[in-house]
C-alpha cells in the first residue's frame, strides 16, 4: 500500500486493528503517565501557556503554528516508532503497533460512560448522572432535567462515533499509524482550544482543520449509524424480539429524514450528520439549550433511549472496522 508504512503488507495493519480493538475491549485505557493523547493535552497547554493572547494577527499567527506543530510532531513519534518496531519483526510491530493505535480511539471507554450516566438514571440519582455526564459533555450539567441528561449523553455517543474511532480509522487505512496520532493531535487541539471566546483567534485554525478533516468521517459514521440501526431492525424482525427493552421502535428511514432535516443545525458542519441520524434512529429529540434542537416534534428522551444509542454505537464500531479493512485490503494490492 503505498500511504503504509510498510507498503504490501496491508494484512499487518488489519490485524493491528483488531489486536486495538481486543486490547480496548480488555484492558481499557493505559495510565495516565503512558497515554500519548495525555502527552497531546500537557504540549498543547504549554504552547498555551507560551502564546500570546494579545492581538488578533499574533494569536492567530501563533494557533496556526500549533495546528501545524503539534500533528506533525506525534505524526512523525508515530512513523520513527512503528519503523523501529518493524525493524524488531513482525510480531512486535503487530503487537506494539496494536498498542500504540490502541490509544487513538475508545470505543468501550465511550459506551460505558455513557451506560453509568443511564444507570443513574434509572436510580433516580440525578445528581450523580449529572456528575457522570462530565466525563461526556463539556457543557453545564448541573441544572439539567431527567430528559436532558438523557440527551447529552446521547448526544456524546452520536457525534463520538465521528471523533472516538471512525475517523481515526480511516486517518490509520490511509496513512498508516502516523495518520492515527496526526488526527488525534488536531482533534485534541479542536477540544481544547478551538472554542470562541477566549480562544477565538489562538484556536481557530486548529478549529477550521478539525472540520476538515472531519468532513468525510463525520458523514460515513452517520451512514454507518443508519446501517447499524438497518441491521437492528433486521435482526429484530428475525428474532421476534419484542422485548420492553427494545419498545421503541428503530427506524431507518425516520433516520434518513431527521438526518437530511436537522444536519445544518449545529455550529459545527460536521456534528450534525450523526446527531441527526441519532434522533431519526431513536425517535427522540436531542437537545442542547441554547444550541440546537435535532428531531423537533420528536419525543424527549430517557434512560432506555440511552441504551439504545449505545448499542447502535457498538454496532456501528463494528461496521466501522470492517470498512477500514476493506480499505486497507484494497489500498494493499
């Protein structure tokens, strides 16, 4: 493959792959101390720290040489570590090539945050939901009801399956695990600095690059959502499940509709793809007060409605690995 690092032996990067998303599902996050994108946050606060905030022009001139620093520089840690390891062999580049993708994306990390804040929900204890969807949303939590909590979390799992993995796996098919660590970089840049406000001129080119970047991903994991809630209904349908569990009703072409519908509602061009196919898939209305209201008409949402995303976000992880596979097999021959 000729974006790999090692051209030709795309079945190395599948099995990468797969080994990441075995090491995620097993062993979780790695420490603090050890994790790369812990490394990203450190760099970028110090750059903060170091540039100035004074003048529209410097600070600008001062963000777009962060966005272009920060990538490059974990893109090339990346490309200097995967080469020694295939220099060990194959099996230490699988294994520690595994390791390090591991830590670009979360897959599990995301689903069960999101199943502790429905958990509380469940128990009546809002203020510990509240709590737990912190560790969601970078919004003000505290004065959110029962169906807004549920929304938010919700909301974290739709656009996370943009940020979380789809993304990063494609940057990996295409550019190998330097592509992984550059995406990782700006997108960590985007959740840190790219905001209005006080970082209105340092993070907006980190900003602007994370929506490019983000454009093609963001629009495949809503297709990959849908598909994901086709292959629900399918199974369902085969199954004759009719549960509680499941009691409302996925639909595919709701989806299609709240998606087409209410995708321009967000500031950003890109969150809106897989809010809005969220919604349609579940029937519920996502809502951040203030921002946006996806799926208008539809009802408000609840702790089952959270069960019901995080499923289909699984689902679509699955569909997600199986395509960047698919491109890594034919960007191999």
């Amino acid at each position: 493959m000729g974006w790999q690092i090692v051209p030709g032996e795309w079945y190395l990067g599948g099995a990468m792959l797969l080994l990441a998303l075995v090491f995620d599902c097993t062993l979780g996050e790695p420490p603090e101390a050890l994790h790369p994108v812990v490394w990203m946050g450190k760099l970028i606060a110090l750059l903060e720290r170091l540039s100035p905030m004074t003048g529209n022009a410097i600070s600008l001139l001062a963000g777009a040489g962060i966005a272009l620093l920060l990538p490059s520089l974990f893109g090339l840690a990346a490309w200097l570590a995967a080469r020694g390891l295939r220099e060990l062999g194959a099996i230490p580049y699988l294994l520690g090539g595994a390791l390090l993708l591991k830590t670009t994306f979360s897959v599990t990390g995301l689903g069960q945050a999101a199943q502790t804040t429905r958990g509380l929900l469940v128990a009546g204890n809002l203020n510990a939901a509240r709590r737990s969807l912190q560790h969601l949303v970078s919004r003000d939590t505290q004065k959110l009801d029962p169906p807004l909590i549920a929304a938010a979390a919700i909301e974290s799992v739709g656009e996370n399956t943009t940020d979380s993995y789809i993304a990063p796996w494609l940057a990996f098919a295409l550019l190998g695990l330097p592509g992984a660590f550059a995406y990782r970089a700006v997108n960590t840049l985007d959740s840190m600095i790219g905001y209005h406000g006080k970082y209105e001129y340092l993070g907006k080119t980190s900003a602007k690059l994370d929506d490019i970047i983000n454009l093609v991903p963001a629009r495949l994991s809503a297709l990959l959502l849908l598909a994901a809630g086709l292959v629900t209904v399918l199974f369902k349908r085969a199954a004759h499940n009719d549960s509680a569990e499941h009691a409302r009703s996925i639909s595919v072409r709701r989806g299609w509709e709240i998606m087409r519908r209410d995708h321009g509602l967000t500031e950003s061009p890109n969150a809106g793809w897989t809010l809005g196919a969220m919604s349609g898939l579940l029937g519920v209305a996502l809502e951040k007060t203030g921002h946006y209201l996806i799926g208008n008409g539809l009802c408000r949402p609840d702790a089952a409605a959270v069960g019901q995303a995080v499923r289909l976000a699984y689902l679509t992880a699955a569909l997600g690995a199986l395509t960047t596979l698919c491109l890594l097999a034919l960007g191999g021959k």
